[in-house]
C-alpha cells in the first residue's frame, strides 16, 4: 500500500519568501464524488479514470490533478497523525480535457520545490483566487519520527488540524458560492 508521510504549516507571506527562487510548477487539483470500482476499473461521470491493482476500500478522497500540462488521478486515504494512504495513476492529457470538472471542489495554486537545510524538499503552495494570500508549506517523510530541520519562515503546523487539507479547502469555497 502507497503511504504518504507529510507534515504541513501556515506560511506567513508576509517576510522573506526564500522559496520563490526554486523550482515552481502551475498546479490546478478538483474533487471528485461519486467515483466507482468496476472490476478493478476506476470510473467516474461514466469515464474509465485508471486501472487498480490494489484494494482500494479505504479511500477518503478522490482528485484529478493537472500540473504543468501533466493529468494525475490520486486517491487519499484517511489521515491518522501525518500518515495516510494515497496512490496515483498517470491519465492522458485528452481524456482530462474530455472530462466536465466546472462546479467541482478545486484549488489553484503555484507550488515552490525549496530544499532545507537537511537536504528535504520543501513544497510550498501559494494559492490563488480566492484563496489569495493563503500559503502552506508541506513535507513529506520517510516516517513520522524522522528528524526535520522546521524553517524560520513556517507558522502554525496544520499536520493534526482538521479543515485544512487541500480538499477541505476546495469543499468549503464550493459551499460557500453556492445561493
């Protein structure tokens, strides 16, 4: 099973931005419900997304990702602590774009690579409208017990705190633009 170790920290934009001279990358993420397994096939809207190898029956989450021109569907597991299951299958770039996503929890961001001072790779996401001003800082460990240099610039850690996933945050913009 793919796990995913990740801790996560409010950022406060408003100092030093060491990360902006890294590596950044253009990512837009949606939300899907109603996702299905059919005989190892993962289907949603009536488009066969991927093909699972593996079981699947703890899933808590579904997205489509595009990052810079390159379509990824995840599926996320409950968190516990900073751990939770997660897998990921490539998608073509057509059958993304054939896809009808308006009106599903999504987020836009730019997300920085920035290495610590241990030589762990940060990712640092600042978010676009209307989640502007917002950015979060994550990394990602090989356990929870692994010893992690926090930089100066990170705020609050977000690892234990509800409501502050990617997909929590989607979800709430979606229901507060609907009438």
């Amino acid at each position: 099973m793919g796990i995913e170790i990740e801790r996560r920290f409010f950022v406060d934009g408003r100092g030093e931005k060491p990360w902006r001279g890294e590596r950044l990358l253009s990512i837009f993420q949606c939300y899907l419900t109603g996702v299905k397994l059919d005989e190892g096939n993962i289907v949603w809207n009536g488009h066969n997304l991927a093909r699972a190898d593996t079981d699947l029956s703890n899933i808590s989450t579904w997205r489509i990702r595009l990052q810079d021109g390159v379509a990824m569907l995840t599926a996320k597991g409950f968190r516990i602590g900073a751990s939770a299951a997660e897998f990921e299958w490539p998608i073509s770039k057509d059958l993304f774009d054939s896809l009808s996503l308006e009106g599903l929890p999504s987020v836009s961001k730019t997300r920085y690579l920035w290495n610590g001072e241990d030589g762990l790779m940060w990712e640092v996401d600042e978010f676009e409208s209307p989640l502007e001003g917002l950015i979060i800082a994550e990394i990602e460990l090989e356990s929870e017990s692994q010893p992690v240099i926090i930089p100066s610039w990170t705020g609050l850690e977000l690892t234990n705190l509800r409501g502050w996933s990617n997909a929590a945050l989607a979800t709430m913009l979606k229901d507060a633009m609907l009438p």
